[in-house]
C-alpha cells in the first residue's frame, strides 16, 4: 500500500477549479495565460460556488479608474457616504474589469456574499504589486 500524498493547499484550489462543471476550457485558460501571463492569472476558490479566475490590473486600467475617482471625489465634495460609495465603485470596476471567469454580472454585486467584493479585490490589487512599504522590502536585496 501505497502512502497518500498529502495535495498542497494551491494543489487542491486547482483540482477543484479544473473539476468545476462548465468551466473553462484548459484551452481557454491557456488562452488567458498566453495575454497575461504564466503568472499573470490566478484562482481564487474560496467555496465551490466561489471560484473565480482574475488578472492584474493593468498601468492603464489603474490610471482611469484614479481618473475616475478624482472626478467622483470633486463631485462628492466632503460628503461622507458619496465618498464611501465611490470606493465601492471603484473595486466594482477593478473586478468587472480583471475577472475572466466567471461572467460578472449584477446579481454578482447584489447577491453574493458581503465580504467577497473585498476579496477579490484585495487579491487583484496584491497581484498588481500594490504592496505596503514593508512588503516590498521582503522582496528587496543588496546586490
């Protein structure tokens, strides 16, 4: 008898996201890869019903999204709930905008979980490289 080999954490994410019925394609996320990246596309699969393939956001994309605020913020003009709101926004776009799979839609924003918003957009904007001070230093050396 063989022993069993324990899968690792990422392991298991991708074994469910490849089991997942009607999910894309290996195709498709080869596909995705060949835009973005090896390392450009990722899982998050917090639940079966929770599974999600998202990108970075792009220099670009960030740019008009910072627009986008700055013009809200104008318009807000101290308000306290506008300004909350236009945060809300603003991750709602990032994730319109970086998630590849599933299709988000309107009843993504309405019906799901609370705290997924949150999330998902943390987890993009970590893989854009929007790190804290302190985290970049972890990745810095002396040469």
């Amino acid at each position: 008898i063989e022993p069993e080999v324990e899968m690792s954490a990422e392991d298991q994410i991708r074994d469910r996201f490849y089991n997942i019925p009607n999910g894309p394609s290996p195709e498709t996320v080869e596909a995705w890869k060949s835009r973005w990246g090896n390392e450009g596309v990722f899982v998050v699969s917090i639940a079966e019903a929770d599974t999600y393939v998202l990108r970075y956001i792009t220099s670009a994309e960030w740019e008009a999204m910072q627009k986008f605020m700055k013009e809200m913020s104008a318009r807000a003009n101290g308000n306290e709930q506008m300004l909350s709101d236009i945060d809300t926004s603003v991750k709602k776009k990032v994730i319109e905008t970086c998630c590849l799979w599933p299709k988000i839609d309107d009843k993504f924003f309405t019906q799901k979980r609370a705290g997924l918003l949150d999330q998902l957009h943390y987890v993009v904007m970590m893989n854009s490289y929007f790190f804290a001070p302190q985290q970049v230093l972890a990745f810095t050396a002396t040469l």
